[in-house]
C-alpha cells in the first residue's frame, strides 16, 4: 500500500484546529493531518520552502482544508498561489471557513476553489461535515492523470 | 426730405414774411424765457444750456430767413423725437405753441396798431408758422413714441423669453453652463462679447469662466482660453470695480489704449485682439447681494453703448442673478449630499466589515466551547454525572442559541443594506411553501391554515419571502399550545395581514414589537431571538410600506402590512 497522504490543514485558531483534527478522526478519517498557522507557512509546506525545505514537493498533499482568515497572507491568497503553480494546480481545495460572505464565496470560486464549507458552530454538524468531506475526497473523487 | 426747400408759407407777401422774422428775432430774448421755464411746467426733460440753445436759435432764425429752412426742421424734428422718448405729454406742446403764438400777437398788435391790413397778414403768418411747427413736431413725436412702443414691446419679448429661459436652466446644477447660457444671450441681444463671471467665496476674486460668448468664433477661443484660467481681483478692472461697488459702468467710446489702462494686465492682449471700441460692464445680482459681474465689449465703432443697453443689460441680468445663484445653491446642496452619500458609504462599509468579522470572529469561540463540551460527554461520560452532563447540555444550547443571534443579526443587517428590486410577487405562492415547510419540519401539530388565493404584489420577491416566513412562522409558534390552532393569510386591498388564534400579546406592548431583541414572551415558551420581527419591520419600511398588530392576550394576534405597492 502507498504511503497514506496527508491532509493539510491551515487554520491559525488552536481551538479549531484541534476540533478539526478531532471531527476527521472521530468521521474515520485516518489520513494524518499537518497543520500549519498561516499563509506564509501553508506554500513553504506545499513548494517545500524554509522550515519545509527537506519536504519532497512532489509528494502532496490528498486535500487542503484551507481557512479564509489567516495572519499574512490570507486564504484567498493562498488558494490563488496554488492554482498559479503547474505543480499544486490541481491540488483539491477546500475552503472551511466561518464565513459565508457572499463576496467571500465568490472570490474563493472565482480562483477555482473546490468546495466552500461553513464550519457549523454545532460540534456534531461539524463531525458530519468532516466524514462527507473525507467520503467524498478521499474515496470517491478521482484524481486528475499524472503527468507523464 | 430736409434738402428740398420747403413752402414754408402759402402765398404770403413777401413784406408779412420780413415783418414775422423781425418780430421773432425781438421775441428771442422772450422765447428763452419760455425756454428756462419748460422744465417745469413739463416735468423731466433731457437737460439743455438754455443760453447755447438761444443762440443757436438765432442761426436757425437767419438761415431761415434766407430761405433755408432745413436747420429749424432738423430742430424741430429732433425736439419732437427728445421730448417723445422724455416721457412728455403731446399736449404740452400745444401749450408752448400757444404762449409762442401769444407773445408773438401781442408783439405784432403792439407794432402794427396803426395798420390793420399789415397786421392782418403778420398775424396770418404767425398762425401759419406755428401750425406748421407743430405739425413737424408732431410727425416724429409719435413716429418716435411709436419706435419705443415697439422697442419696449421687444425688449418685454426678450426679457420674458430669456428670463423664462434662465429660470427653467436654474435647475442645471453645472453652473458653468449656465454662465455659458447668459453669456450667450446677452451678447446676442445687447451684442457683441460677453463674458458672467461669479465672485469667489472669499468675495475676493472673479473667478475663471468659460462663459465668453462672441458670434466670432475665433474671438470666442481666443478670450475663453484666456478667461478660463485667470481671475480678476475684485475692484480691479472694470468688471471688478463693479462687483467691488455693485454699481454699472458703461464707457460708450474706448480705444484699446483707454481700456488697456482701465483693465487688469492679464487681459491686456486679449482685449487688444478683440478690438473693444465699446464696454460695459454690469452687476450680476441675487437677494440683494452681488454675486458676480457682467462684462459686454462691442468691437463696431459706429455702435456705441447707449443707456438703453445698459437698462436692458442690468434687467437681463438680475433675472439670470437669480437663476445662477439658485444653481449654486442647487449645486452646493448636491454637493453635500454627494459628500454625505460618501461619508455614509464609508460607515455602511464599516460596519459591514464589523458585521463580517463578528460573523468570523465571534462563532470561532463559539465553536470552541460547543466542540470541547461534546468532547467532554463523548470522551468523559464515564466520569460525569447526571448533573454534568445537564449543565454539559445547558452550555450547549447556550451557543446554539447564540449562534442562532448572530446569524439574524447578521440578517438584520444584510437587509439594511440590500437594494429593493420590484417585480410582480405571488404572496398566496409564498404563504402555501412557508406553511408546507413549517408542517414537514413539525408533522405533529394540526394547524387549520386558511390562505386567500391570488395576493399579488409588486415588490422584493426574497425579501417578502422573509416577511411571510416570518410572520406565518411566528403565528405557527404562538399557536403551539392552543387547542384550536388556526392561521389565516389574506389582504383588504393593499393591506396585507398574518391572523392567528394563538397566545396574542398585550397591546401595551405594542410599541416594543418590532425593535430586535424585544420579546413579549419567555424565551423558555417560546424559542427564537427577538430579531424576527425586526428583520420584517425593516424590509417593510424598506418597500416604503407600514406594518402593525392588533392583538389580545390569549385571543390571538394580527399583523397587518403594506408594502408601498406603487401599481
């Protein structure tokens, strides 16, 4: 079996990063999680930069769940450095956010987001949002060829 | 006309006609008393050297008795014409001609006692000239006075048509254009540049205009590329001292040298190009202020400026006074509120990024303490009693409910927000969704629900939505614990109402119904956040509409609305 890819997760509140970690496991979802705090942070993780410098950039992640608000660059950003990158431009992303902010919403389609989910304030909504998006990502969507 | 020579007198001997002139020449020191006397007894007359014109009459008096006559026509025409544009009465003529004629009878009678036959014909010479004087007289006295009706009828005509003009264009808040339009019939009518400009805030400069007006188009560049970028410092120049004194100045002949010295430096070469050989420069005047100058230039040497242009000017542009100082005004109104629109967009813009970061910033706690009280039932159970799990449950329904108010919030202030977009609405369509959703999310209850067919109404599709939901929904919950729950929906013309056989309120209360956060009932009867009716209350007054309730306590409640439906 291939090594289990990991699903990204950039969140700077620790309160939610925990309760994200925890509603994938408790949805089944064995995938490790890496968390990073920022924006910065997140593209030094995926075109190993800085602290990630040893990371083998080919190796992505399966999805990144990708907060809105986030110190330096902010999720809008970060979703628009992904796409701009041969290498991460199909890279799923998912925008989970507290926000469902028109304009928000339609920047994040505009660059091409994959889904936008609303973190529910219900715990147990948000355990069920984090087994359907696991289901649908993990198992049930493939994948775009890899390049030859 | 006045070379031919005319018969002065019909057939009379020679001998009569030497007698009159040497009788008129003694009575001329007479005359010139009657003369000095006119101004008086006629009211104001143009004023004269009474002496230059006594001895001018006695030039007349010799040409005419070496039988040219043409001098004491031209006078006499001339008199009839001053005296017509004067003001003076035709009957005062006749009054003057009869003390000529008086005095002159007496003279004869005084010199011809002896000789009746001789003073027969001196007499019927006097008679004669003095008929003939008055006849000329009279011709140009009314060809004149029928000149100025006519002049007068055209000048109302113009006066009326561009006052009508300059007060329909003082709604047009681009006040240079307005400026362009006085300019631009002024120097039409009076010819032949003109040139409106407006007197700063400070009061301390005429400011730049566009406004020159010339039918020479080159003239026109010339002088708007000068005049729209210098100003004039009040009570320099001619237009300046004017708007310094509030008082026109008319020069009727100039040459370029005069006015170069007469004017400010800066518009030195322009004047010179232009060829000024004629000014004036005219108050432009609102509410008895000054508010700005009139400059008119005619460039036809042969055409000076009258008084008569001047009248006509200053008539012209005390109407355009007002209109222009109107349009400022205008102007200035839009302009503040142009800046209060902005100030407002500014603060909508505030709080709208407030309301997006309380929207992100106060549920990311929120979910914390929900997230971490299930973690602690789920992970923990084993170590918690009945009691901790219960306040374990109590917290969690706390944020729950606070998320609940942050959303509505949120809603409330969306909707201030959002610009209404009319189209026909099928209120009846609405009600039988928002009942039948009500009735799959609460199979339990039986609710008799009476819906009016056909409630139509031009508004805000989504936002009436909200209404219905709200007011069927609440009507749906206050029923709740009612035996015989019954909910109509229908409308008395534009008067739309939601009537309920539920807990109803006391109207003393009323008041407080549609303010958020109000709530008339313990929110452990029942739920919601008080914002509901709040949301209503804003997209009806949004729709330029009105809602109200009547209700009893435990009778059941009505809320009735419009919507400002324009059809």
């Amino acid at each position: 079996m291939m090594e289990q890819h990991v699903i990204l997760l950039v969140e700077d509140n620790d309160d939610d990063a925990e309760l994200t970690a925890r509603a994938f496991a408790q949805a089944k979802i064995g995938n490790p999680m890496v968390r990073v705090s920022d924006g910065v942070e997140a593209l030094d993780y995926l075109f190993a930069r800085g602290a990630y410098g040893s990371r083998d950039k080919r190796a992505l992640p399966l999805m990144v769940l990708l907060d809105l608000k986030l110190p330096r660059l902010d999720g809008l950003d970060v979703l628009k450095a992904i796409r701009a990158n041969d290498l991460t431009r199909f890279l799923p992303v998912v925008m989970l956010t507290s926000s469902d902010h028109d304009r928000d919403r339609l920047a994040a389609y505009h660059n091409h987001v994959n889904s936008y989910v609303k973190k529910p304030v219900d715990y147990d909504q948000f355990v069920e949002a984090a087994r359907q998006l696991g289901l649908y990502w993990i198992l049930l969507n493939l994948a775009p060829p890899a390049p030859k | 006309m006045g070379n031919v020579q005319p018969r002065w007198f019909s057939a009379r001997p020679n001998g009569a006609v030497r007698d009159f002139f040497d009788l008129f020449e003694e009575a001329s020191d007479a005359l010139s008393d009657i003369a000095r006397e006119l101004p008086r007894t006629t009211g104001p007359l143009p004023q004269s050297d009474v002496d230059r014109e006594v001895a001018e009459s006695r030039e007349r008096l010799r040409r005419a008795r070496a039988g040219d006559w043409r001098p004491y026509e031209e006078r006499l025409r001339s008199l009839g014409a001053t005296y017509a544009r004067a003001g003076m009465a035709f009957s005062a003529w006749h009054s003057i001609s009869y003390r000529f004629y008086e005095s002159m009878v007496t003279r004869a009678v005084a010199a011809f006692a002896g000789e009746p036959a001789r003073l027969t014909q001196v007499l019927l010479v006097v008679g004669e000239y003095t008929e003939r004087s008055l006849s000329i007289i009279a011709d140009h006295y009314y060809a004149a006075k029928d000149k100025l009706q006519r002049e007068a009828a055209a000048r109302i005509e113009i006066l009326s048509t561009t006052g009508h003009e300059f007060a329909a264009a003082s709604g047009d808040t681009d006040t240079q254009r307005l400026l362009g339009l006085v300019a631009r019939r002024l120097g039409e009518v009076i010819g032949d540049g003109c040139a409106v400009r407006l007197i700063s805030d400070d009061g301390a400069w005429l400011e730049p205009s566009r406004s020159f007006y010339h039918r020479d188009l080159a003239s026109r560049d010339l002088a708007n590329r000068v005049l729209a970028t210098e100003r004039q410092r009040v009570g320099e120049g001619l237009a300046g001292r004017v708007a310094a004194t509030g008082e026109p100045v008319l020069i009727p002949r100039i040459d370029t040298e005069q006015l170069l010295a007469a004017t400010a430096p800066q518009f030195g070469a322009m004047l010179r190009q232009l060829g000024v050989t004629s000014a004036l420069a005219i108050p432009l005047r609102s509410r008895g202020r000054t508010i700005g100058a009139i400059s008119l230039l005619r460039t036809r040497p042969d055409d000076p400026y009258t008084l008569e242009d001047q009248y006509l000017a200053q008539d012209l542009a005390d109407r355009a006074g007002l209109a222009i100082d109107n349009a400022v005004l205008v102007g200035t109104l839009e302009q503040r509120v142009a800046e209060r629109t902005a100030a407002l967009e500014t603060s909508n813009r505030e709080l709208e990024a407030f309301s997006y970061s309380v929207s992100h910033d106060l549920r990311t706690p929120l979910r914390a303490i929900d997230g971490f009280s299930r973690a602690l039932l789920a992970d923990f159970d084993h170590k918690l009693d009945e009691r901790g799990r219960h306040y374990l449950h109590r917290t969690r329904s706390a944020t729950q409910r606070m998320s609940a108010l942050i959303d509505d919030l949120l809603e409330l202030a969306r909707i201030t927000r959002l610009a209404i977009r009319r189209e026909p609405v099928d209120l009846s369509a609405i009600a039988n969704d928002v009942i039948a959703d009500l009735r799959r999310r609460d199979p339990a209850r039986t609710v008799w629900v009476h819906i009016a067919a056909g409630l139509v109404a031009f508004a805000d599709a989504r936002l009436v939505h909200i209404v219905i939901e709200n007011l069927l929904g609440n009507a749906w919950k206050f029923t709740a614990k009612h035996e015989r729950a019954e909910i109509w929906f229908d409308a008395v013309g534009p008067t739309f109402h939601v009537r309920d056989t539920g807990v109803g309120f006391d109207m003393t209360y009323a008041e407080k119904l549609f303010s958020p956060f109000q709530r008339l009932h313990a929110a452990r009867d029942y739920d919601g956040t008080g914002v509901g009716l709040a949301i209503v209350h804003r997209i009806v007054g949004h729709h330029g509409g009105r809602i109200w309730a009547e209700a009893e306590v435990d009778k059941g409640a009505t809320f009735f609305f419009t919507l400002g439906d324009p059809a």
